[in-house]
C-alpha cells in the first residue's frame, strides 16, 4: 500500500507538471501569436505600399491545436485568403510573415518599433524573389536595404535588381570544362 501510494503520488505530481505546461505553452503561444500579427500587420503595408493583412486562429477549444489562417489585402482589392493572391503577392506575403516571425519572435512582451528590437542578425534568403516583378522586386529590395541596418542578408538570387543592391556579390563560374571558380566583388570599397 505505501508503493501504491508513492506511485498515486507521482501520478498526482506529474500530471500538475503537465497542466503547468500546458498552461504555460498556452500563454507563450498567445503572446508570441500576437506579437508576429502585430509585425506583420506593419511590415505588409510596407512590403505593398499600402493595404493590410492579419493572422487568425482557426475555430478550436485549445490555441495549441488551433489552425493559423492569413488574410491579405494588397492594395486596390478586397480582403481575401492568401491562397487567392497571384504568385508575386504571395511571395510579397511569405516574405513579410517571415519577417515578422524572425522579428516577432524577439518582440514578444516589447513591441516596441519594428526593426529595433533584436532583430534576427542573420537571414539566407534562396530564390524569393524570383516570382516578383519589377515593382514588387523593388519594394522588397527596399524593405532588405531597410533590415540590413540591423541584419546580414547572404542572398541567392539572379534577380538584376536585387543584385544591384548587394555589397558584395559571388558568383561561380566556370572558365575551363569541369573547373569551377569563385569570383567575388566588393561593392562596398
């Protein structure tokens, strides 16, 4: 019976561990949830020059179990879910919820201006701008110029506009057959 009574308490002990953090979880998902659509309602308009955007929690009892839903307004059109957008809003849109998640995330119980606040120090961007036209290109270009005041950027691109804005560019080439060669150039000095 003693034995019992250890193992009841144990049972007892750890499902007030597992309720605390629950609890806990609950909370830092709802605060961080927050502080991401927080961000990402400032940098969208700044990504489109306008229009709005917001993250909701789909219908659930628990915010831990609770689906993420994002709505998107560019500019000139009506609110809609982002599965409605064209392939450069889309991209628009990716690009400034990941922001506001690399910056959110350090925001969480501050939000204080964007950009200001521990920025994340280091982005690898891969591509993300290949489905934007001019327009968007250079809206995004303004944002990265903007962010990398406070964060390094290493970006895979063969987007000319975004090349035109690096500080530094490498590219591999491949003077002989079979040999390739790493040319860099410093735009900076």
């Amino acid at each position: 019976s003693e034995q019992k009574a250890d193992l009841e308490l144990s049972i007892e002990r750890l499902r007030g561990a597992i309720a605390r953090i629950n609890r806990t979880s609950r909370e830092r998902f709802r605060e961080t949830f927050e502080a991401i659509d927080a961000v990402f309602q400032t940098v969208f308009p700044k990504m489109f020059e306008g229009g709005r955007a917001h993250l909701s929690l789909t219908e659930s009892d628990d915010v831990l179990e609770a689906g993420i839903e994002i709505s998107a307004q560019p500019p000139g059109k009506k609110l809609q879910n982002v599965n409605l957008l064209s392939g450069g809003e889309k991209a628009l849109t990716a690009m400034s919820l990941l922001v506001a998640v690399f910056t959110a995330a350090q925001l969480v119980g501050v939000l204080g201006p964007v950009f200001t606040v521990k920025p994340s120090p280091f982005f690898l961007l891969d591509e993300v701008d290949a489905a934007l036209d001019d327009s968007n290109a250079n809206r995004f270009n303004t944002l990265l110029r903007e962010m990398s005041k406070t964060s390094q950027f290493l970006m895979i691109t063969h987007n000319k506009q975004s090349i035109e804005i690096a500080d530094a560019l490498f590219g591999v080439t491949m003077q002989e057959p079979g040999l390739s060669k790493l040319v860099t150039v410093d735009l900076v000095s």
